[in-house]
C-alpha cells in the first residue's frame, strides 16, 4: 500500500493569529503532491499540486513529514489565541493539548492534525469552559471593563465551532453590558439573518431580555440575596421578562404596579441610573445601602427586590401593554 | 444563456515564500483575509494587497496601474477558504476589461504558445484582446456556443474538456491542460469603485470563516450603522459555510441555482 505522507497544508495565515481552524492537508503520493479535500484519500478528493499552485502551499520541514491518515486535517492556532488560552485557568485542559502541537516556522502558528469533528468537540469543549468566565465578567463593571471581560469574550468567540443561539445570545450580551448598541444591533441583525429560530432583530432582542431574565433569576437564587434584575429596552418587555422569572418587584406599598407610561418611563430611567448600567446583578449589601440613599434623594419609591419569596405575578398594565 | 458572474476565489498568495522572506522582505506585509474580503465586498479597492506575480505580471503587460482580477463564469484554482460570486460588471466607466484567457499566466509564461513570446508581444496581445466590460457577455456567449460542444461544457470540472478554438493564436490549448488557458478572466483598476458596481451574489466560506468574518466586521469602524447592517445582512443572506467552497460554487454554477 502506497504511504500518504504529510507534507503541508493550504491555508491563509494572515488574519488568523486569533483563531483556531482546520486547513485542507498536501500530502504526497508516489512522489506526487496533492491537496486531500477534508483529508481523504479517494480519487475526487485528490488535487493535484501543479507550478501554479505550488505557492499558495505551506510546506512543512522535512523533519515534520508524517504518514497522513484519511480524514485527517490540518488543526492550526494562531500565536495571540494560544497565548489568551494561556492566561486563563479553567482552559487548562485545553491548554494541554494545544502545548503539544507543532510550531510552523511563519507567524508563530502551532498545528497538528486530527477530523474535523474532533477539532470541533474540543472547540465546543473551550467555549463551554470559557462561558460561565464571561457570563461573571459581564456583571462585574471592573472586570468587564478593565479586568478580563474582554478576553473572556474573544476566547468564547474565536473557540465556538458554531453560531448557534446561544453564541449570540452571549456575545450580544457582553455588548449589552458595555452599552455598545450598535454592536449589539449588529449582532442582532446578523443572527436574524441566520438563524431560522430568529425571526428578526426584535425577536433577537426579545430573546436577550429572557435570556438576561433567566440569568438574573439563576443569580438570585445561588445568592439567596437581594437583588434587582435589569434589562434595557421595552418597558413592557422588561417587566414581563422579570415577573416571569419569579423576581417581584413592589413599590414601597405592595401595590401591583398600574403605572402610566410616564412613571413607568421614570421608573426605568431611574432604575437604570441606580444600577450604573449593570445587568445580571447581585448588589452587595454595601451597594444597596448606596443606592438606598440615591433613592432617599430622588425622592422615588422604588423599593428593593425581593426574589424567591414571592412567586406571585402581579397585573402589570401600564399604558403601552393597555395598548 | 445565463449571464455570466464575477468569480473570486482566495488563497495564500505567496505561501511558500512566506518562510523565507519573513525577516527580509521589503514589500508591503499583506492584508489580513478579513481586509481582502472586505475591500472586495465594498469596492474598496485602492491599494489592496497583490501577490508579487500579479505586480510582475502587470509589470510585463504595460498595464497602467494596479488591477484586480476576477474569473468569468469560473474560477481557478480548485481549493481555497472562500469565493465570492460577483453580478458581471458591464459598466464601461468602471475602466475594467475583460480577457478571454488568463493574463497572468501568459506573462509568467505558464500558458503554453506556439513560440516564444517577447513581453512587448504580450502586452500587446493583451492590450489588443482586451473586450470592453459592456460587451463581454455576448461575446463570451458566442465564443462558447463555437468552441464548445454544449454551453455548460465550459463550467464542466473535466481538464480533457477543452475548447476546439482559443481567441488567441499563440496559445495552445491541449486536453488536461489548466482551465485557466482559456477560461475568460475580467478586471477592474484598483480603485475605490461607485458603491453599487460590485454587486455579491453569493459567498461560500470554509468552515467557520464566515462567523470569523462577521466577528472582524463587528470590530471595524469604517461603516456607519445603516451601511453595517446591511452588511451584515447581506453576508448572512449570501454568504453559505460549506466544506468545499470551490465544488459548492461550481454545482451552484452548473446546476443554474446562482441565478
């Protein structure tokens, strides 16, 4: 049986330093060099490597030469994704693996082969580990902003192997707490774009203010503490989001809320401004006792959040739902 | 028969090169695939990165200034991360042109001829076989109507598929040669183009470059808001992730479904 040996691989290394992706092995055969179409052996998968296209082929060092297995791509990581991997603790075992790879003399890129499905497994596997890091930086105001946030978010964006929901969701998320809008809207548009279970960017958004619900109430529960859930955009769809995650929000008399779209109005810019543009948020009993007195001095009744014990949904029917 | 697209496909230029003149090279660095993409989307196309035998090329073919150059109905070589599938231009103004063979491969003599060629011959064999962009579709048409059996002869994937006649004399076009012989090849001066010349069609990314793709735009501040979501919804719209750009563009081709 004629041995496959691997040679090189054919891929575009400028703009990738920050990813980890597969390239279309060049194996040699008989003396004869081929691109392999997903690394297979069989006839149409073969191409052949002729003078002209003989220059867009990374060649590996002679001594790197290995028996290539059908099936079998190229796995590259650029140099500042494997550095990020590097920094970040529950990316070890990530880490371990890609430590072993091969260096490639240009930009500093590692490689080694493997499918396309394993690479894709261990990508999903990253993104996993990464997640829950990026979902806590994104309430912590220092971390997103000066600490690790924005690393958590490249990493979570350049490990996942797919745009899925859930990928939005969560890049959408982390713009949402840096109040980056329009990168928010983009991404919005964009899933609208792809994904069939998105119907348009209002939908998107629809589904970012549940998602951010879900996360608050899975907060306030862990915590078992006080807290206020906050979420930007429609007021209608803000309350309901937060009532159907079982966080009760009162005024200072227990009244169900009626509010007219003014005070309602002024019950969100308030909120907002009492929160410094947080979302997901459990308040530390320092902070509420600071924002006790912002509400002292504003004069509004906004009262505290009490999540878990009152599971009760009041009416809420301010003018917009009235419609 | 259908109007033939634009046809761009991508690879690394001058990847062998890349070890070696990494420490040395004077040239400009290249741009990022991201920046290509880009540029080629938006008609941004003054001063876009050129591998150094596109300059050579250009070089010997007296061509005034830079150009970037596009397959017509097809497009080669057969691998690549991504393609992009571009409406046929047909506006004079753009200062484009179209060749029924590949410039390129002449000046860097790839393309066999009859006998040898001086660079002024082929500047000249260029210059006088150049097809005004507003023309070139009819006359592509009845090129392939003489020289090919039937009309999708000329998207077939077969190198014993060849043309009975090549426009060019001096060119010699023998069965498994390279398609790039006679396949026709269209250009346009590297300029930044009027916004609406370049319209994309369809764009077939490998794996993950798409999402890759969004990710570099997302990041990049040369659109206003209105300009960036249309972007971004032309490339969810066109742009498709599959395993081998190339073989999808071509089953899209022959099969009629880019139309």
């Amino acid at each position: 049986m004629t041995q496959k040996l691997l040679i090189g691989f054919v891929a575009d290394l400028n703009g990738n330093k920050n990813a980890i992706f597969s390239a279309e092995p060049v194996i040699r055969v008989d003396g004869t060099d081929y691109l392999a179409h997903n690394g297979r052996h069989d006839a149409a998968s073969l191409v052949a490597i002729t003078a002209e296209t003989a220059t867009y082929v990374h060649r590996f060092r002679e001594s790197s030469h290995r028996p290539h297995a059908s099936g079998d791509v190229v796995w590259l990581i650029g140099a500042s994704l494997r550095g990020s991997i590097d920094s970040v603790n529950p990316l070890l075992p990530v880490l371990r693996r890609v430590r072993d790879w091969e260096t490639y003399e240009v930009q500093g890129f590692a490689w080694t082969t493997g499918s396309r499905t394993a690479l894709y497994d261990l990508r999903m596997q990253a993104r996993n580990a990464v997640q829950p890091l990026l979902l806590s930086a994104v309430a912590d105001d220092m971390e997103l902003r000066a600490g690790d946030g924005r690393t958590y978010f490249e990493l979570f964006s350049e490990l996942s192997p797919v745009e899925d929901l859930d990928y939005f969701l969560t890049r959408a998320l982390y713009y949402r707490q840096l109040r980056d809008l329009n990168r928010e809207e983009l991404t919005a548009v964009y899933a609208a774009g792809i994904l069939r279970q998105v119907r348009s960017a209002r939908h998107f958004r629809k589904l970012l203010h549940r998602r951010i619900a879900d996360l608050n109430a899975e907060r306030v529960v862990s915590a078992s503490t006080r807290t206020v859930p906050i979420a930007t955009g429609a007021m209608s769809e803000y309350w309901r989001q937060a009532f159907s995650s079982t966080l009760f929000i009162s005024n200072f008399d227990t009244r169900p809320f009626r509010l007219s779209s003014q005070e309602h109005a002024l019950r969100m810019a308030h909120l907002e401004a009492l929160t410094d543009r947080r979302a997901l948020d459990v308040w530390s009993p320092w902070e509420l006792e600071d924002r006790d007195r912002d509400r002292d001095r504003v004069g509004n009744r906004l009262h505290a959040v009490e999540v878990g014990q009152h599971l009760r949904t009041p009416t809420v029917t301010s003018d917009e739902e009235r419609g | 028969m259908k109007l033939m697209p634009w046809i761009q496909g991508m690879r690394d230029y001058e990847a062998s090169n890349q070890k070696a003149e990494s420490a040395t090279s004077t040239d400009p660095a290249p741009m990022a695939w991201q920046e290509i993409v880009f540029r080629r989307l938006t008609g941004r196309l003054e001063g876009i990165s050129q591998g150094k035998g596109t300059r050579f090329a250009e070089h010997v073919l007296e061509l005034a200034e830079p150009h970037v150059y596009y397959g017509v109905g097809r497009n080669s070589p057969d691998f690549g991360d991504f393609v992009i599938v571009f409406d046929p231009v047909s506006d004079d103004a753009s200062g484009g042109a179209v060749a029924p063979f590949d410039t390129g491969g002449l000046a860097s003599g790839h393309s066999r001829v009859r006998a040898p060629l001086s660079f002024r011959r082929m500047a000249a064999i260029v210059r006088d076989a150049s097809i005004p962009t507003s023309t070139h579709q009819r006359a592509l048409r009845q090129w392939i109507r003489r020289a090919f059996a039937r009309d999708r002869d000329y998207l077939a994937d077969d190198k014993n598929l060849t043309p009975s006649e090549h426009l060019i004399p001096e060119i010699i076009v023998q069965p498994g040669v390279d398609q790039r012989r006679w396949a026709w090849e269209a250009r346009l001066p590297a300029r930044d183009t009027e916004p609406d010349l370049l319209r994309p069609r369809r764009l077939y990314f490998r794996d993950d470059y798409r999402a890759r793709y969004q990710r570099w735009v997302d990041q990049d501040n040369r659109m206003d808001l209105a300009t960036a979501k249309q972007h971004m919804r032309m490339i969810a719209r066109s742009g498709r992730p599959v395993d081998r750009p190339y073989d999808v563009m071509m089953k899209g081709l022959q099969n009629g479904w880019l139309r």
